[in-house]
C-alpha cells in the first residue's frame, strides 16, 4: 500500500535494465518505496541493475521475463503478485530499432512491433487484471512523443509506440473507478545508451527527468505526462500541420 503521503512501498519494473525505469526506482526508493521487483530476460546487466538499488536499502528480487514469451507473462508476473500488493507497475521495455535496416527486413520490423506493443498489451492487460484484484495501484506506462506522428526518419518504431498509447489510454478508462490508476508517459529524445550515436532532437531530455516526472505524476494521479511538459504545445501545433509541410520538416 502507499504510505500517508501518497508514495508507493512497492514497485513492479518490467524492463529491468532500462535506464527511465531504474532512475525512477532510486527515485522512489530514496522516497520510501522498500521493494523493487526488477523484471527482464537474465542478463549480468539485471544483477548488477539489481545490486545498485539494493545498496540504497531496498528489497530488490530479479524474475525472468520475456516481452516476446506472451504466454508466459500470466505465470511470470502472477507469482509476483501472489508475494504481496504492488503498488506501481512500470511498463518499460522497449527497443528502438534501425529504421533503414527494419525497412529491408520486414522480420526485424515485426520484431520491433511485437516487443513495443503486442508484448506491452500482454504485460499491461495481466498487470491491470491483478492491480483491478487488489483494488489499488498505478500501471506507467513508457510511451514516446514519437507516437504523436509518424515521421518518416522512425515510423516503425513511431507506429509501435502509436498503438502502445492508444491501448494504454483505453485501458486507462476501462479501469476508470476501479482503484486502478493508468499513466502515460510521452518523453521526447532521450539521452542514453539506447540512444548513443543517434542525432539529438530539439528539447532532447535525461533519464533523471523523466523519473521525476514520474514521481510527480504519480503524486498528483496524472493520466497523461510530457517530458518536458513543453512538447504538449509543441506536438499541439505538429498534429495539425498539414502532411506536406510535415514531411519537410528537418527532422
């Protein structure tokens, strides 16, 4: 259960190595969260992800996921669940893929899909189903300014996160009135190894940022959050540029 102030005591990461998702879990362990589940396919990355949080004075446990394994997610994240309330669920798994290499490799592109959205609804409908059963809780999920509008240097990677969001924000109302609390989380061009070598865009942010725009998020019961908050105005104006002049866009 959240403390008196609101925070979670308990966190479910799923996508354990990611760099949002682990700023935001030492983010709320320095606030009070005491137990960290750290969820992702078995990797030294993990342990050593897992290591760093218990150094701040979590509980920290690893357990094996698969975004691409759907049939397992139901065992997996249940036997999570069946070890105590969870507070919050991030929903962070993810990849970038290579636009020009997925273009060529349709089996790549379908891969790129299948993680960002079919292994999300999975993971996200499983989640939602035991946090509805307890009658409480917060699902993150890590979505992208990218799913505003396909552009053509990242629409395969774009039209994953396009899909991922539409589920979360219908999710979101599904669960409306039940205790369960659904967040999107749009972050722009984010700085980090996923990212490295890979042009900045313009209001490009940190990991560290987006974790703070999480906590806040979750304090105030957001449904939707930008980081930074300046791209809902700048994607406001971008929606509803005709295509033509969209496609010019030096970007």
């Amino acid at each position: 259960m959240k403390d008196a102030f609101g925070l979670p005591q308990s966190l479910l990461v799923l996508g354990g190595t990611s760099e949002i998702a682990l700023a935001t879990a030492r983010r709320l362990i320095v606030r009070r969260t005491r137990t960290v589940w750290l969820a992702g396919r078995p990797s030294p990355a993990l342990e050593v992800a897992a290591d760093g949080l218990r150094t701040l004075g979590a509980e920290v446990h690893t357990v094996t996921f698969d975004a691409l394994d759907p049939e397992s997610h139901e065992t997996v994240l249940g036997k999570v669940f069946a070890e105590g309330d969870v507070d919050v669920v991030l929903l962070a798994f993810g990849i970038l893929g290579d636009q020009a290499h997925d273009e060529r490799e349709p089996v790549s592109a379908v891969r790129v899909a299948q993680t960002n959205y079919t292994g999300a609804v999975s993971a996200g409908l499983v989640s939602a189903r035991a946090l509805q059963a307890q009658g409480h809780g917060s699902l993150v999920v890590l979505s992208s300014v990218a799913a505003e509008r396909a552009r053509r240097a990242n629409f395969i990677y774009g039209s994953s996160k396009a899909g991922l969001d539409t589920f979360a924000q219908g999710l979101g109302d599904a669960l409306h009135g039940t205790g369960v609390h659904v967040m999107v989380v749009r972050p722009g061009f984010v700085r980090s190894k996923m990212t490295t070598g890979l042009e900045q865009a313009p209001l490009a942010t940190t990991p560290h940022a987006v974790a703070t725009a999480i906590e806040l998020g979750l304090r105030r019961r957001s449904e939707t959050v930008w980081v930074p908050g300046s791209l809902r105005l700048v994607m406001a104006a971008l929606r509803h540029l005709p295509r033509g002049v969209f496609r010019r866009l030096p970007f």
